[in-house]
C-alpha cells in the first residue's frame, strides 16, 4: 500500500495553483504556508496523503486489512445483501 500516487496527484494539483503559478514560492511552502489559497482538490489530497500515511503506521490494519468500506465492490456487495433481504 503505497502513497506514491497520491502525493504524485498533490503535487501536480499544487503546481497547477495560484500559489505556485504567482512565484509564491515552491511546492513546500505553498503547502506549508499558503495552505489557504489552495484549491479544495489540493486540500483533499493532503487529507488522503495524511490518512494514507498514517494507515502505513497503524498495525490494526496491517493484520485486519483494507477496511470493506474501502473496497471498490463494497457497495454492490451491499446492494446485493439488501436485496436478499427484502426477498
């Protein structure tokens, strides 16, 4: 479980802003100190960047695995349960 894409993303969104667009300053400081003027896509992106690092310490989920909420099929999984319920 590897953050590369997510910090690759966050970096391209920062370097499409204003911040760094405007001679700001680079990468870091505009994410550092100019965090405000930041689009909310880049803003989302340190979130995830953040969570995901932090799930890379977390030894629960080294043992427990991705969360089922966090599986692409969960949803029709659920779906799929309700639906044999109501039946």
């Amino acid at each position: 479980m590897s953050c590369q894409r997510i910090r690759d993303d966050l970096a391209v969104c920062v370097l499409r802003s204003d911040c760094y667009k405007s001679g700001q300053g680079d990468v870091k400081t505009c994410l550092k100190e100019h965090m405000d003027e930041l689009p909310d896509e880049c803003r989302f992106l340190r979130q995830a960047l953040y969570e995901c690092k932090r799930g890379m310490l977390d030894m629960r989920k080294r043992f427990r695995g991705v969360d089922p909420g966090m599986n692409k099929h969960a949803p029709a999984a659920k779906l799929a349960a309700e639906d044999k319920l109501d039946v």
